[in-house]
C-alpha cells in the first residue's frame, strides 16, 4: 500500500468528479474516485468511457500499479488500474479497453484447408492515433453523405479545418489535431481491427465499427393492396418499449422551457448566442448521456479497408462487436442488452451482417432494412415469433440477401483436346543484318535456316464441366499455346494461332466463353464508371453491384470510380468483373495475377475460384506461382512442357 491506497485488492469507491475537455474529448478523460477510507485517486482514461460515468455513482476499483504522486494528487495511468460501475446490483467493467485476438482463416473453397489467414486484434478505439485511423477508413464507407468527414483544431491559435487527412495549420506551421468525425455521435463508440505482425506496408486498422444507442423512432414500411402504409412504433410491437428507452435523444432535451430560458441567460450574460449554444449544447449532451439506459445497441457503421474487402473481414468485425456490446454493455455500459439493431442499405447486396447471424425484420419508413440479432434467448424468440407470425415478415423468414447473379447454365459436356498437336515454324536470315553483325554470328555457324518446333505434341486433355483447372510450365513452355487451342475451339477462330496444326479440340456447343490474354485481349474499359460498365454488360444494376462485391470492389468509392482511377490490384477485380458480367460459363485467363503482390493475389484467386463454383462456370487458368495455386484449389492441374502436357488431381 501507498498511504491509504490497497495495490491488487478490490475496493469500493464513489465517483467524486469527471473531466471530459471539449477537443480531444474521445481520447481524454479523467475520474475522480473516493475510495473506502476517504482517499481520492485520478484515474487516466479516454473520455469517450469517462464520460458515461456520473458523479456520485457507486464503482469498483482494483489497483495494479502504485499510483504517481502528481502535485500532491494520487494518479493513475490507464494500464495502472481496472474499473467497473455498479449498476442495479450488478458490476459492469469499464476500463481497461476491451480488447480480442482473433485468427480469421481463408479456406479452400475445395477442401476446406487454410489457404491462408490474418492474424487480429479487436479493441476499442483509445488514442488520437486510433481515431486518426478511422477518419482515413471512413472516406470508404459507402453510406457517408459527409464529402469532408473530419474536423481538427490548430492546437496554439485554435483555428477549425475541414479536411480528410490532417492539415497542417497555415499561420503556425504546425499539425492540426482531431477535433471531431463528422456524422458521430457524442455517445458513440468505436472498435477497430488491427493486424498484428503486420508487414511494412500493410495498414495498421483494417476496419472498424462504430456502435450507437438505438434510434429514438422507427416505423415500418408495408405494401397493403398496392398502396404504402407506414406502421409506427413497430419495434414496441416486438420488444418491450423499455428496451430502447431512454436512447441518446439530445433534441427531445433541447425543447424543454428550462434550457430556452437557461441559453438566453446565458447568451446576455456572456453577450454571445454563439457561446451560449455552444454551453448549452454541452450540457444537453451531457443530460442525454446522464439519462441513456437502453437494453439494445445499433451497429451504425462498418467500415472495412478497400484492399480487404471480401475476405471475411467485415464479418468478423461484426462479431467482435457483438461481442463487446455482450460483454460491456455498450455504448452506455448500463442495463444488459438484449438486441443489436442495424439499419443497412447494403445489406441488400452483401449478407455480411446476415453472415455474422442477423435477422432480416422490416423496412424503415424511408425503406432501409433493418435487421437485429439477439443476445438472450427472450429477444430470440421475440424476432422468431414476429419472423413466424407477422403476415409481412413471414414471407421473408428473416432473410433480406437474395443472390441475383445465380448460376449460369453450365458447359452441356467436357472440353476435350484429342490428339492436339501445334507446331511453330520461322524463319532465322541474318542477310538483313549489318556485314560486322553477319560476321560474328557466322562465327558460331548461324546461317539462314528454317526453325520448325512441335510446342504441343499429340496432347489428349479433358476438362469436365465447373471444374477449376490450373495450367503451369516453364516460360515460354506452351501455356499460352494450350490456352490459345480452347479459346480458338470456343470462338470459332479462323487465326492459325488458335488452331491446333493437327488434331481437334471439342466444345460444348453451348459454350459462352469470356477470355484473357494480357497484351493480346482484354476487357475494354472507357470513361464510364465500374458500375455503369458492368451495368450495361448485364443488364442489372442490382446485379451488377453483387458482382462488384464478389470480386472485392465492395464500396461505392468503387462503383462510381473509373477503370483508370484503380490500383493494380483493384483493376485485376475490375477486369474480372467485367468478365462475370456476361454470364459465361467457360472463363480463360494467362498470367493469372502476374502483377499482384503475394496475400493479393491470394485474395483474388480464392474470390474468383468461389465464385465460379457457386457459379458453375469452368474456370482454366495459367500460373506458376504456388500460393496461387494453393488459393485457387484446383480440380485438376495441366503440366505444359517440351511439346506435352498431361493433366493430374492436385495433391490432396
């Protein structure tokens, strides 16, 4: 002990004051806590939790580490101390942050093997670096009406910016702090996702969530006899009213007659209105905070890295905050939660929160879905009843993501290679060649001659309908040649480049093929958008938007973007896209992810093989690069060299 201060043993305490400055209030805080025995230690914490405490409030306090003497007062660190409030007779852990490691495995759509996988760390967002990772993440999110979606504060003049990305400030020279995320709440809640053992040049935060009270109102939106009707107050027909009241709701706080006659004392006693809103909005914000007490919580944003999209990421984050709401109680760190609400356009082309166990309920009254997911066995049973009995929701089931891409019709028979030989001939003069240039290569006996070489000999190869087939060899060893002789067979070619010298390849005659050869044919982007190009290829925006989230272009950053504006990584997504979007059911790629670094390649190559089997399309692509290979979980391998080629079934 430290005077009056028991180091590892739990106390009791009482909340004496609470310090939340206005900038950096997300990240800065502080409690004053009596504990038994009348000694006061500050504890050190972000002001995003502190400020959900209330002076005079019962906690609990274990201490770790032995308190700073800080000018004669007891403080301590955040790492130094854990506490928990005590409320309706129940403790609550408040601090430390809640933190989880996850390992999340990609497996082979095949044989179900890790192919590879992140190694994460979910915890609540606790500095202005953690906060400063969001801003850049949240330019991403497809929902943001906020062009600019940060605001930051010169920390010596005090002058505002507006900017993504931190400015520096212009009179001082000096970075501009974050002040606040445009389109947050004051009681919202931020978990990020960290990859650890990270490369160089990977990002630190791969996504986050942002976490919300539930909103204040919500109505339904039903077609009755051809006509719209709103129903009001649809949640309070499910659950309990109580479970969603009181919410953090500052305007119905900013009506009452005591704060329009506190902000004219104000705005005469300080001759300012813009002082006086600016108090009095504090103090509304901090009376909603003191009065929010929900049994749910709202899932207000996912946001997960463009170059992580589709790979199971957005997933996880979501159950890493089904988690935390679980266990901490968040944002209030109040009453138990029963339900986690979310209210999401998207989720109409991309079931991640259905993957992650959420239930399809209703649309909103502007027509947005809603879909919950529950945390006890009482509210499971409130949604499958209303899912069971409601006459509108009954015939959904709870399901909002429908497929519209669907499976296409498949190759009516195998592709078969019988007996396909290719023979290249040119023609090696040196006549044409300088005399000096003549003379050195005389010198090693090069004359004119004729060069005749079997690159395919004699090569019987089937390749039945959906199968994922992988065709490697040496450079220059008659991967492209094999690859020419289906294309050719497919197109009906009349090019002797795509005709085998002797020999037949046999199609299926309901082949659609769409084909890939880098320099030679490729899918052809104009000026047009991603999502007006694969659009106008199959007839569909919604269609064409399940595409793109299929592929990993999953953002309307993307689907409004143009081809020239993507990264090399996301043109290779574009490109298969715009191949997806015609439907086929044979694709034909060379070179396959040739320019994209190793967990990228991965990515794509695990996303296109998935999709081509839940597709049905037969897939035949050329690469040598293992972890391709591995990603893309063949059916069968193609060896290529020396004028053959012969198919195996990969190692198991």
């Amino acid at each position: 002990m430290i005077g009056r201060v028991p180091v590892g043993i739990p106390v009791k305490g009482r909340v004496v004051s609470v310090e939340v400055p206005r900038i950096g209030y997300r990240w800065r805080g502080s409690l004053d806590v009596e504990i038994e025995g009348g000694t006061t230690v500050t504890l050190l914490m972000s002001g995003a939790v502190a400020q959900w405490l209330n002076e005079g409030e019962e906690v609990r306090l274990r201490i770790l580490e032995e308190p700073r003497d800080v000018k004669g007062r007891l403080v301590l660190l955040p790492r130094d101390y854990v506490l928990e409030r005590v409320w309706d007779g129940e403790a609550v852990v408040v601090w430390p942050p809640w933190s989880r490691s996850a390992r999340l495995q990609r497996r082979s759509p095949l044989g179900g093997e890790a192919v590879y996988e992140y190694s994460i760390v979910a915890r609540e967002a606790e500095t202005e670096q953690d906060y400063m990772e969001i801003v850049g993440l949240e330019q991403y999110h497809y929902a943001s009406k906020e062009e600019i979606v940060a605001v930051w504060r010169c920390p010596i003049c005090g002058r505002y910016f507006e900017s993504n990305i931190q400015p520096t400030c212009p009179e001082h020279g000096v970075p501009a702090r974050l002040h606040e995320i445009r389109g947050s709440l004051p009681s919202s809640r931020f978990l990020i996702l960290e990859l650890v053992d990270r490369k160089p040049f990977e990002p630190r935060v791969v996504a986050y969530v942002r976490v919300d009270t539930p909103i204040p109102l919500m109505s339904r939106r039903v077609e009755k006899n051809g006509s719209v009707e709103i129903e009001r107050g649809i949640r309070e027909k499910v659950f309990p009213s109580d479970w969603f009241h009181p919410t953090f709701w500052p305007e119905a706080y900013s009506k009452r007659i005591a704060i329009i006659r506190r902000y004219r004392e104000l705005a005469k006693l300080y001759r300012s209105r813009k002082v006086a809103r600016s108090i009095v909005g504090d103090e509304i914000s901090r009376e909603a905070l003191r009065n929010a007490n929900t049994a749910a919580a709202r899932i207000a944003r996912v946001v997960v890295h463009p170059d992580y999209r589709g790979d199971g990421i957005g997933v996880l984050a979501v159950k890493m905050a089904i988690e935390w709401i679980r266990e901490r109680r968040v944002p209030e760190m109040k009453r138990r939660k029963h339900v986690v609400e979310t209210i999401a356009q998207m989720a109409r082309y991309n079931p991640f929160f259905e993957k992650a166990g959420f239930r399809y309920m209703w649309d909103t009254a502007s027509g947005r879905p809603v879909l919950m997911y529950p945390l006890t066995p009482e509210a499971r049973d409130r949604i499958e009843r209303f899912l069971r009995e409601d006459p509108y929701a009954s015939k959904h089931g709870g399901r909002l993501y429908k497929s519209r891409y669907g499976r296409v019709e498949p190759l009516e028979s195998p592709i078969r290679l019988v007996s396909v030989s290719k023979i290249y001939s040119s023609v090696l003069d040196i006549t044409r060649l300088p005399p000096k240039l003549q003379e050195v290569l005389r010198a090693f006996g090069v004359e004119r001659r004729v060069v005749e070489k079997y690159v395919l000999r004699r090569v019987s190869i089937e390749i039945e309908p959906g199968e994922v087939v992988v065709v490697v060899g040496a450079s220059g060893a008659g991967k492209t040649t094999l690859l020419r002789m289906i294309i050719g067979a497919a197109t009906k070619s009349r090019d002797e480049a795509y005709r085998p010298s002797e020999g037949v390849v046999e199609m299926p005659g309901n082949v659609r093929i769409e084909y890939l050869l880098p320099g030679e044919h490729e899918p052809s982007f104009g000026d047009e958008s991603l999502l007006e190009h694969v659009s106008a290829k199959i007839g569909d925006p919604a269609v064409a938007v399940e595409i793109l989230n299929a592929v990993g272009l999953s953002d309307a950053v993307f689907y409004r973007a143009r081809f020239s504006e993507l990264s090399t990584g996301q043109k290779e997504r574009a490109k298969l896209a715009s191949m997806l979007a015609s439907r086929p059911n044979l694709i034909v790629i060379d070179e396959f992810a040739a320019h994209l670094d190793s967990l990228t390649a991965q990515r794509v190559a695990r996303k296109l093989s998935t999709v081509c089997r839940s597709a049905g399309i037969t897939l035949i692509v050329a690469t040598n690069r293992p972890e391709v290979i591995k990603a893309l979980s063949p059916t069968k391998i193609i060896f290529v060299g020396y004028g053959t080629a012969y198919a195996e079934k990969p190692p198991a």
